[in-house]
C-alpha cells in the first residue's frame, strides 16, 4: 500500500540556531517541511543556507528578496510616523515580522498547505506578530510553536539543550555556549537578546556590536549630509536619489562610521514581561530625526500635535503585530493625509554618535519671517492682538479662580 500523504508545514527559516533544530524535529515527527527564508537586509549567504535547509530535513527552500519591500511598505511608514516604542526602540524586529509571515501565507497558498510553523519562544513578542498574521491574512490556519510544544520542550528546554541537538545530528549552527545571545538583523537594525544579556546590569561585550562604531574608534571627522523627503518618505541623500533599499543601506554605512544608532533598553514585552534588548540602528536614527524636524516645517500645529498622539497607538500596534487589522489600515490612511506636505531637504551635521539638524528648507514651509520675527514686522502680527486671545483662553481660569475665591472667603466667615 501506498504511505500516507504527509502534512506540510510552512516553517519561517532563518538558518540560526531555533529553526535549525526545529527542521529536524518537524521532519522526525513526519511533517513535509517547506522552508521560507525571507532576505530583509540580514547578512547571509543564501545557497549555504538552502544546502543547510535541505541537510537539516526540509522538502524544500524557498527564499524571496524582499528588501525593497521591507523598507518600502514597513521601515518608511514608521519613519514616517517618528515611531518608538516606549519612546526609545524604533521597532527593526517589529517591522521585520509581518513582511515575512505575510510572504509566509503566499507560500503556504501555493503548496495547498495551512500549517505554519516559526521558532519564536513562548516568552517573546515574535510568536504573536508571526501567528496575528498568519491568523489574519489565512483563514483556518493552523500553527505550530515548538517552544510552546511539550514534546519539544521535553527535549530542548532552551538554548544549551539546542546547542546540543544541532551537534547531535550535524546542523552548523553560529550560537556556542560562549557566546549565547540571540541576534536578529535586517535594513533597519539589528537587535541582540538572552544569554548574559538578561542581567539588566551586565554591559554588553564590545565585540557583540556589528553595525556601529565604539565612540572611542570613530576616525571619522564632523560630516555634514542632505536627506530630501517627498510627502514623508525619505528618497535621497546629498542629493543622490535612491531605491528605498538602496537609501536604508546608505544611511547604515554613513551611520556606522560616526558611531549612532545604540540604544540598550528595557522594555514592556506584548506578553508581560520587563526584557532587556540591545539594538544598533544607524540609518533609522538619521532619517527619523530629518524626519521629525522637517515635519514641524511643514505640517500645522494641530494636525501634528494629533500625529504625535496617534503615533504612540501605532508604535504599540507595530510592536504587538497587529499590522493586518482595521485600526492599523485606519491609521495608516490618517499618515498619508499627514503627510502630504512634508516635502524638502534636511540638512545634518554628524559627530562621534550625535546626529545634529542645522537647516531645513521647503517649499511647504509654514514658517513666515515676517510674522516670527522679533525684529519690527511692519504689520504682518499685531501683538496687541494677543491681549484679547489670552484673556480668551484664560476665561475658564478667571472664572474658576473666583469661585476658589468665593470659598476661600465662605471658609474665614
């Protein structure tokens, strides 16, 4: 008789140490395991990890630039929206999710398959933004969590245990006991976790950072730069117009070399925990802080004092992995219309990791000299007129500190 048909499974592949193991175990419990390794910017040499896919028990590999994508339709929106989560992390993982599980659930429905698999633990933010996703973009999913599988866990109960199984069965892995911490890189960042990282005191190792330079090695001297926007997104540096992909990866190399972009934090995991993450993002801090300040250019005080708010709710949604929902497709709407007017050149100096705004210019511009000016304005503002707008706006004080008054004075009777 024939054998029976084998379920596929779709498993989000990224060649580290988690999904490395997870391969094997899958094709051992008799999964057809399909590999997706989606190219967001991470170093990597992409036919070793194919062979080492294959080697490690996968069906097959399929592996998809999506560089251009990734920073077109994720990286620029939260640029665009000034967006950090907790005021500080600008979101490089976060992004990074829903790109691939969305390319995730294209693979799924061409293989006829609706069992996807990742390797995000059970204590971290990536299992959800994977499984939201999936959730919402392939109906009647079914998922597979290994960290959160009993079985699995009866076998690999963390990191140590990994190390182990990919020895015992020839899986080349980049993660030793040494040196135990998780990374994760794309365009716009790359973040590192666990390992001696989850003492909050510990400083992390020099030779852990990759995308910036120690302060103390910067060679390079003050350098001024021009980033233009067009209606929010950033398209060219010193006047050089590129592909999204292309300006992320400039941006990185500028920034590397005068040492920005190192933030080392604690934050509010989506499951309810406190975590400690460290994260160099070089290009994202330059093009963030253009941004901002080319904004308060162009766009009115209210409309932005709005955004600021709203940003806050996006960064958080960003963060959780609710890209593909209503709320988030709403909020995006409200950033195209925000950014209809922020268009123009910033001008940057950089030095020894500081990123310093010397000029900004627009035709949008809603500064006027001739009203701002604390010079003779020759009529463009009568501040007489702000007599009567105070006394305005002050009218709810007035009258609230009269009635203060009034008690004050029933209380001495």
């Amino acid at each position: 008789m024939p054998s029976p048909k084998k379920e596929r499974v779709v498993l989000a592949y990224s060649g580290g140490l988690d999904t490395s193991v997870i391969v094997r175990w899958l094709a051992e419990r008799g999964y057809e395991v399909i590999c997706f390794c989606a190219n967001v910017g991470q170093e990597e040499v992409y036919p070793d990890l194919e062979r080492k896919a294959l080697a490690s028990g996968a069906s097959r590999v399929h592996i998809k630039d999506l560089q251009e994508e990734f920073a077109k339709d994720f990286v620029f929106p939260a640029i665009m929206w000034n967006a950090k989560y907790e005021g500080r992390y600008l979101l490089g993982t976060s992004l990074a999710r829903p790109c691939i599980a969305k390319h995730m659930v294209d693979i799924a429905k061409r293989e006829k398959c609706q069992i996807i698999a990742h390797g995000a633990t059970g204590k971290g933010n990536d299992q959800v933004r994977f499984e939201l996703t999936a959730y919402a973009l392939l109906p009647g999913v079914k998922i597979i969590a290994p960290w959160r599988d009993s079985e699995f866990n009866t076998v690999i109960k963390g990191r140590t245990e990994a190390i182990a199984y990919a020895q015992k069965y020839g899986i080349p892995i980049k993660a030793s006991t040494k040196e135990p911490w998780s990374s994760d890189d794309n365009l716009l960042h790359i973040s590192f976790e666990a390992g001696m990282l989850e003492d909050p005191a510990a400083k992390p190792l020099e030779r852990m950072y990759q995308r910036t330079l120690p302060l103390a090695e910067v060679k390079a001297k003050r350098e001024t730069i021009t980033v233009d926007f067009e209606k929010g997104r950033p398209t060219a540096i010193n006047g050089e117009k590129m592909t999204p992909a292309k300006l992320m990866i400039k941006a990185n190399e500028i920034g590397k070399k005068h040492g920005i972009g190192r933030i080392d934090m604690v934050e509010s995991r989506y499951v309810g925990m406190k975590s400690r993450g460290v994260y160099e993002t070089p290009g994202g801090t330059i093009l963030m802080a253009a941004h901002q300040d080319l904004e308060a250019l162009t766009v009115g005080r209210d409309l932005l004092h709005t955004k600021n708010t709203l940003a806050v709710r996006w960064a958080q949604m960003a963060y959780y992995g609710y890209w593909f929902c209503e709320e988030f497709e709403a909020l995006q709407a409200f950033l195209e219309v925000s950014q209809k007017m922020v268009t123009g050149r910033v001008t940057i100096e950089l030095d020894r990791g500081n990123v310093i705004i010397v000029g900004r210019e627009s035709e949008n511009s809603l500064y006027d000299a001739a009203i701002a000016s604390m010079e003779a304005d020759g009529g463009a503002y009568d501040q007489s007129d702000a007599t009567g707008f105070i006394r305005i706006n002050a009218l709810p004080l007035r009258v609230a500190a009269r009635r203060q008054a009034r008690l004050d004075e029933k209380k001495r009777r």
